[in-house]
C-alpha cells in the first residue's frame, strides 16, 4: 500500500474516514467504534482507489477508532488510522482519535505538577486468600495525617487516565491541600471487583488498615471507574465508616432490565444481586458524599442514572455529571476536573 495521507474529514454534521488501497489489495475495510454507530453503518466503501466511510457526526466530543481490515486471503488486521497521528492510550492498546472542535483538554494538563514519592503496597488479604498489591503515591513533604484517595484499577489509572499527574497538578496550584494516592492493582479483576464480598472484607479489613499505619490519614476517598467503581460502592456499603466520600466513574451498576446484554459475564448475578438490594434498601447507615460521571453514550449511562437516584434516595449528596465521550481512560481522566476537584474540596477542608 502507498503512503497514506487522508486524515479523517469533519464536515459539519459528518465525519468522513478514508483509507488508500490504490492496488485494491484488500478486501474489506471496517471501522471499529463505541460511540453506538449501528453496525450495519461500519463497512467503507471502495471507490477509485480508495475506501471511505461517511457517518453522521455521533453525540461526542472525541472519538476514539480502529480501522478492521480484512485482506484478500480474508486474514483480518486491526490498526489505528494510519493517516491520522492522533492517538489515545487504553487498557488493549493505543487506538486513533478524533477530537471534534468541541473538545477541550482539561485545563490542568500542562500546570506545574507536585513532587512525590512512591512507596510498594503488598498487603495479604486473607478473605481473598491472595496478596493486594498497588503503590502508595505521597507528595513532598507531607509528613502528617492527610487525606487519602483510594483508587481501583490505580496503577492504569494512573498511566492511563492521568490520575496522580491530575492530582499532583491541583496540589502544585494549591487547589487542593497534600493528599496521598494509594494506586491499588486489580489482580484478577472481573472476580475482585464484582460485587465479592471476600474482596471487600480483605480490602475494608487487611489493606486500608495497613496503609493507614504506614501513611496516617484524615478523610479516606473511594474511587473507582467500571467494575472498580461498583466494587468501591460494594466495599463502602459493607463496611460502613471506611469512606468519607466517593468517586465512581462510568460504573457497572447492572440490573437485569438495563444490561440484558451482560447476562454471559460470569459475576453478573453477584452484580444484579447487589445492586437490586441497594435498589430496595429503605436506610443507609453512612451516606458519604459521591460524584459520578458517566459517557452520554454509555451502556451504562441508564443504570448509572437508577444508582444516583438510589443513592439520593438514601441520603447521599451526589453530584452527576453527564460527558460527550463514552468509555475509556481519556473520558474518565477529562471528567477529573470539575467532578473529583469539588469533591475534594468538599471533604478535604
């Protein structure tokens, strides 16, 4: 195939992805998407030389991309838009990007950032019967009790979705005080994180006690996006008193009639189970409040929407926030900022 020099073309309600296959060496070419582009819209066109894909703007503000093609011996290869540098990290590999002349980066990308420490986190869970490992990030200087952001998947959301570099920026702007990251691993993450009750007792019980005599803390906050933010919400509701607060991001709060099309994960019913409970739960002991952001064209936007009306209902402050993109580390990391900033401002005074 020749060099390739056809960026993706944004008209005003379209955009438009090209691909030159000047030797027609190919035999198909599709895109691959989560912005809810029916799949029968998803197949290029071939014409003089070149395959196209014209669509309809979708209700975002970025948009992330592969091209499939399928070569003449129907081998079939994934790969990011060869014709365009953009590029956006993610849990299974970089994937092209579009940024619409909507979007705009949060403004704390390019601040200043505050020094810090890392220490190891290994910490044996013993409900688990395995280790809970992760990184404990401490800003120069903080000696004394602090608060303490505890966050699921933290290792990839740290090099994925920017988190420590988010907070060591507001700390550096003194928008926030010092507050301390512990980046806990997700091990074997779709059993961890899925309503396990012997996950939370090692989490409640073993880790946040063992980080609390290594790094003493004020306010502890929960974080977590997808599963990680269900299992942040399923290790509070267990151990009333740990948290003081939460963040919880595009999370997998499924029900049976909202997320028909989850039934085949195996901790869905463990899942369900829980959420119904909370659903038909009529006091909490320890409401906190919680911010919540999710993708407007999320599958989990609508059970997102049932929890916050839940949490609300039993006495949670929560603040809900809607974005233009769906779900992915850059949506979650450009939600930080105003979501998780007046979150800690509120609780850590």
């Amino acid at each position: 195939m020749t060099e390739l020099t056809s960026a993706p073309v944004i008209g005003r309600g379209s955009v438009t992805f090209q691909l030159p296959d000047p030797h027609a060496r190919l035999r198909g070419v599709r895109l691959q998407q989560e912005v809810r582009v029916p799949g029968d819209q998803l197949n290029f066109r071939y014409r003089q030389g070149v395959w196209r894909l014209r669509l309809s703007r979708p209700a975002v503000d970025r948009m992330e991309y592969l091209f499939e093609l399928r070569h003449r011996n129907d081998d079939r290869q994934t790969m990011p838009d060869p014709a365009n540098p953009r590029r956006a990290p993610g849990a299974f590999g970089e994937k092209s990007v579009i940024e619409f002349p909507e979007y705009r980066p949060p403004r704390w990308l390019d601040w200043p950032r505050a020094d810090g420490d890392y220490a190891e986190l290994r910490v044996p869970g013993h409900a688990l019967h395995a280790t809970i490992s992760g990184l404990l990030w401490t800003p120069a200087g903080l000696t004394g009790p602090a608060p303490l952001l505890v966050a699921h998947d933290g290792p990839e959301y740290a090099a994925l979705g920017g988190l420590q570099g988010y907070l060591a920026a507001l700390i550096q702007a003194g928008e926030v005080p010092p507050i301390r990251l512990a980046l806990l691993a997700p091990g074997d993450r779709n059993s961890w994180y899925a309503a396990n009750p012997a996950y939370a007792r090692s989490l409640t019980e073993d880790v946040l006690p063992a980080i609390a005599e290594q790094a003493p803390h004020t306010v502890r906050i929960g974080a977590g996006a997808s599963l990680g933010g269900l299992a942040m919400l399923h290790a509070h509701r267990s151990a009333p008193g740990m948290f003081g607060a939460l963040f919880l991001q595009s999370s997998s709060f499924f029900t049976r009639e909202l997320d028909p099309q989850e039934r085949r994960f195996g901790r869905f019913r463990p899942i369900t189970k829980f959420v119904a409970e909370l659903a038909q739960a009529v006091t909490d002991p320890d409401p906190v409040p919680a911010a919540m952001t999710c993708g407007g064209l999320e599958e989990n936007l609508a059970n997102n929407r049932a929890m916050a009306d839940t949490l609300r209902a039993l006495g949670y402050a929560v603040e809900f926030r809607e974005v233009a993109d769906v779900h992915n580390f850059t949506a979650w990391r450009d939600a930080f900022d105003p979501a998780l900033t007046d979150l800690l401002k509120q609780v850590c005074q």
